[in-house]
C-alpha cells in the first residue's frame, strides 16, 4: 500500500500561516472534548496519567493549533465498564459535548460506536464524533467501522505484523507462550499471533495460549507456572496496566528469565515492576517509545517535571493535531463537516508522517519496536525514574505494518 502525503500534511507552524480565514475560522471557539475511561479500580492509575496526558497536550495546543480553538476536557470515569459507558456517553450529550474520546478496552468503545451510531442517527445537527486513543479492536476499523469513529493508535492486527516481522528474525526465539485478558483485543493477540507467525517462521511452536478476566488477576504465580513448565523462550502478551505489572512482578519473583514481546510495557506501573531483572529481555511495539525527537521529546520532559511521571499516550498529540487540522480544513467545528474533513487527512504527526486512512478512519503511522535497556548517552529518558528506558531497536514505515480492511463505510 502506498502512503502518500495529502494536502493537509502540514506541522503545525504551516498550518497556523494560513491565511486567517482558514486557519482560524474558529479562534477562540472552545471546543469540549469528553473523556470517557477509568479512574477508579485496578486500571485507574492508567486513567489517571492519561487525564493528565490530555489536559497537559490541550493546554500545548491552546497556545497554538491550526484551527485556533480552545480545548477543554471534560473527564468521566466509566469503570472499565461498556453500561456505565454508554450512561457518560448520555451525561455528555446531555453538557452539549460533540467530540468524546475513549481507549482503555476495546469492549467499551464497541459499546460506544454502536451508541454514537444511533444517537447520530436519530439526532440530526447534534452528531457526535468519537476518538479512539488506545482501544485497539481490529473490528472497530473492519466489521464494525463507522463513519464517527476515527483511530488514532495502531490496530492489534497493525502491531502484531510489525512485531512478528521482527520476531522472524530473532533466531533464539523458538517457542512461545501466549497469555492475554480475555476480551476482545487480548483474543486478537491470539489469533494474529499465531496467523502471522505461522506465515513468517513456521518452525516456531505455541507452546500455550491462556486467556484470564480482564483486570481481576491479583496473583499471576499460577500462570507463571505453566510457562515455566511449558519451557516457552518467550511471551506475547497484549496486556496493559495492573494485568501486566502484575505479571511481570510474578515472573520476576519465580526468576522466569525469558523475552517478554508486549504492546504496552510503558503504562504506569509495568516499567518499575520490570526493574533491571528485565533488562535486554522486554520488547515493546508501539507508535513510539521512550526517547522520540523533538516535538514530543521536550513534551515529554515537561510532562514529567510537572507531574513526575511518563507521557506514554502519545496518540493524543496526534489527535489533537489532527482534530484541529480538519477543523480548519472545515473552517468549522459542526461534527460533521469535521469527520468529512478528517477523512483522508495527513499531518505531520509526533512519529512522521500519519494519515486518517479515508475507507475505515484508521490512522496509518510509522511503528517502532523498543527494547527495556540501562539509560546510555543515546537514549537518556529515565522511565519511571528507574534509570531505565526503552531504547528503539527497530522502525517500521507505515507501508509495513498497514493491514487491509474490509470495513464498508457508510456515510451519512
């Protein structure tokens, strides 16, 4: 597949030097965006950097954005739960927001698409979009594509192709252990685990592939067992926040001294229960990672004087980006001519060059795969002041880890 630029693949400073009329049709418009993720439970430490994430990148780009609007979030804690998802979606509505964003389980935002599908439906000139940041369900871009959903994080299927073209290649890697969360995304894992490996390094064998609930594990010891029983040489695991900390935390008190091959070793907690146990051993595929360049580098150095922690959902700068980048191809902020502006967009994202691919909304980005190591004079970012970093050891253009869809778009 072929990535090309669009006329709006533009950084922000080109953006703003517009003419006025363009670039801001809406200055000073505020523009609220609802929050809908957890902050209480076992997942709420996610949550909670991640709210921080937002207001700290929609208080960057009030200084400046292509559209000169204000951001303000407004923030609901649903729980992890797809019903109390749906009574924020309403809360929402009910403050006239217009824009939600959702990331944190793939089983909420199936829930939201499908309610801001209908609500879109039976209200017209009161549409709301949703932005996905981190829900990651390859059916929200294919079967259950929708034209008010917009990704803006890789696909499972997105970064399983990556990180299996990198796992070919290591030669030490010869059977492998898959344990996931048992929902959508963490039985995706599974399935494109073993497909693309399959196609790819047919020697390797699946020594086990064990599902568990979603964010009720206190103790993973058990699992742990049954890998080290196995004699796997590696993991796949798809899990995020306490489901994998406390994984990592288990594997290291056993002394299980094998590769972990995550999708989210990053996320608040996981890089401290890693520790120097880890070193060399965890790998991590993700649109980013530790010590990007500059814009979201020094973002994220300020990030972290200001609050002491990791700015890992690093989506959310291009989402914001680009929102404000078709607001202003729209010169407007009605929802509607904002998704048909968004379409097809290309920006000059935090890692290159993205796009809003235009057939399923699912934004084609450049894809890395880092390795946990000791900070050293190249990659120097202290993660969770642990005096290690995920140093990148491989990068993927967009081309590589883009997957083909079979969403069929339909469009108001």
């Amino acid at each position: 597949m072929k990535f090309t630029r669009k006329l709006f693949g533009i950084s922000v400073g080109a953006a703003i030097a517009l003419s006025s009329t363009v670039a801001f049709a809406q200055k000073g418009e505020t523009v609220k965006i609802a929050w809908i993720d957890p902050l209480s439970g076992l997942m709420a430490p996610v949550g909670q950097n991640q709210v921080k994430t937002f207001q700290f990148l929609a208080e960057h780009f009030n200084k400046s954005n292509p559209a000169g609007v204000k951001f303000e979030i407004i923030t609901i804690d649903n729980k992890l739960s797809p019903a109390e998802s749906l009574n924020a979606l309403k809360s929402a509505i009910d403050q006239g927001v217009r824009y939600i964003t959702q990331g944190n389980g793939s089983s909420v935002a199936l829930a939201l698409v499908d309610a801001v599908n209908k609500h879109n439906e039976r209200n017209p000139g009161k549409e709301v979009i949703y932005l996905n940041h981190a829900a990651v369900d390859p059916d929200l871009t294919n079967s259950k594509c929708s034209y008010w959903h917009f990704r803006f994080d890789a696909d499972t299927s997105m970064k399983m192709e990556a990180l299996t073209t990198f796992i070919k290649d290591q030669p030490d890697t010869k059977k492998i252990y898959l344990l996931n969360q048992n929902y959508s995304h963490g039985q995706q894992v599974s399935k494109y685990a073993k497909e693309m490996m399959a196609r790819k390094r047919p020697d390797i064998q699946f020594v086990g592939d064990d599902l568990h609930p979603l964010a009720q594990v206190k103790d993973f010891a058990p699992y742990v067992a049954k890998i080290k029983a196995s004699g796997a040489d590696s993991v796949i695991t798809g899990n995020w926040g306490s489901d994998l900390t406390l994984l990592v935390k288990a594997a290291n008190d056993a002394g299980l001294n094998i590769k972990f091959y995550t999708y989210y070793a990053s996320v608040s907690g996981a890089p401290t229960a890693i520790g120097a146990a880890g070193a060399g051993r965890v790998y991590m595929v993700a649109y980013g990672h530790s010590n990007m360049a500059d814009p979201i580098g020094k973002l994220g150095d300020a990030f972290k004087a200001k609050f002491n922690e990791d700015l890992y959902t690093q989506a959310v700068y291009n989402e914001l980006l680009m929102l404000s980048s078709a607001m202003a191809k729209a010169k407007s902020t009605d929802p509607v001519k904002v998704a048909a502006a968004m379409e097809g967009i290309g920006i000059k994202g935090f890692n290159g060059d993205v796009e809003m691919r235009k057939t399923d909304h699912q934004l084609q980005q450049p894809l890395y795969i880092s390795v946990w190591q000791k900070t050293d004079a190249k990659n120097k970012y202290s993660v969770e002041n642990t005096g290690f970093t995920f140093a990148p050891v491989k990068a993927y253009d967009s081309y590589v880890s883009s997957t083909p869809t079979s969403c069929q778009m339909k469009r108001p």
